[in-house]
C-alpha cells in the first residue's frame, strides 16, 4: 500500500503528462494576453497625452515663483476666522446662525416650552384604558398617563394610535414617539 503510486497503469501517466502540458500552454496564452492588454493600455495613455507640462522651478531671480503669494495675510488673521468655525459640521449640513426663539405673543409660551423640552412620549398602550408612556427627562423616571391626568400642567386630553395630545390652556401638543 505504501508503495501504489509505483504501480500505476502507463494510461495514468500519460494523462497526469497531457494535463501537464495543458498547463503550461494555458499559462503561457494567459501571459501573452496580459503582455498584449500592457501593449493596448500603454498605448491607450500614450495617445491621450497632451502637451508636455512644464516643472521647472525658475532661477532664484528674487522674483517670487507665486505672485498671489505675496498678497498672503499674517496668520492672526486666519486664526479669527479658524476659531469662529465648526471644524467638525458640514457646510451644507450648517445650522441657521440664530436659534428660532419661540414666540412670545400668548400666555404660557415658556410653560409649553418647559413642557416639550422635560417631557418625551416613549410609547403608547392602546387598550380598554388607554395610557400614554411619557419619560420625564428631569427626575429621570417613566410616568404611565391616562386620559385627563395631568403632567407638567399640562392634561392629556387625546390618545391615538400614533400620537398624543396635551393641552396647556388653550394651546395644544402633540407628541409622537
């Protein structure tokens, strides 16, 4: 057993020597295409070449190689412009410069402010007793609210399948979570 591979019908040599063979002619066809594909590519680039670029440096003239270089400013006065900057904000992702202010023409502006900025609705149940889940951001806590209960001093007046609605006076929150 240890010696089989000696034994082996001349058929079996014969075809390990073709497959042999075959190798060798499908690697060397493989190198000739990829000689011929180096061939078309250099080709390719030396046909698109333009006009050749100039990249000397000039002789020290005392003339400046870059005239727009000698209109540069000082750095401080780069450094006030770098420092105003969000370095890490996106010019098109810029927020406006002024914070909309909320609108102080009715009563109890700041308290629905104070109201949607302590308060964020987490889920909803929907079932025979409707309940809003509300987080209070201050005290950290979850707050199961029904119909009619207050919070914040504002009352839940309305429980749908996708918001609720608060109502401080007059005025009406809808909160979605």
């Amino acid at each position: 057993m240890l010696y089989s591979h000696l034994f082996q019908s001349k058929a079996g040599n014969v075809g390990m020597l073709m497959l042999r063979g075959l190798n060798c002619v499908l690697l060397a066809g493989l190198c000739a295409a990829l000689l011929y594909a180096a061939q078309l590519y250099r080709g390719a680039l030396g046909e698109s070449q333009g006009e050749p670029i100039d990249v000397s440096v000039p002789a020290r003239s005392g003339k400046p190689v870059n005239p727009t270089l000698k209109s540069a400013q000082p750095l401080a006065a780069y450094l006030t412009d770098l420092t105003k900057r969000d370095l890490f904000e996106a010019p098109w992702e810029k927020q406006s410069e002024v914070p909309e202010q909320p609108p102080d023409d009715f009563e109890g502006a700041k308290s629905v402010m104070e109201f949607t900025q302590s308060v964020r609705l987490v889920g909803i149940i929907r079932d025979e007793n409707p309940k809003a889940v509300v987080e209070d951001l201050i005290n950290r806590e979850t707050l199961f609210v029904s119909l009619g209960d207050e919070i914040k001093g504002a009352i839940l007046s309305d429980i749908f399948e996708d918001k609720v609605i608060f109502r401080i006076g007059d005025e009406v929150i809808e909160m979605y979570p």
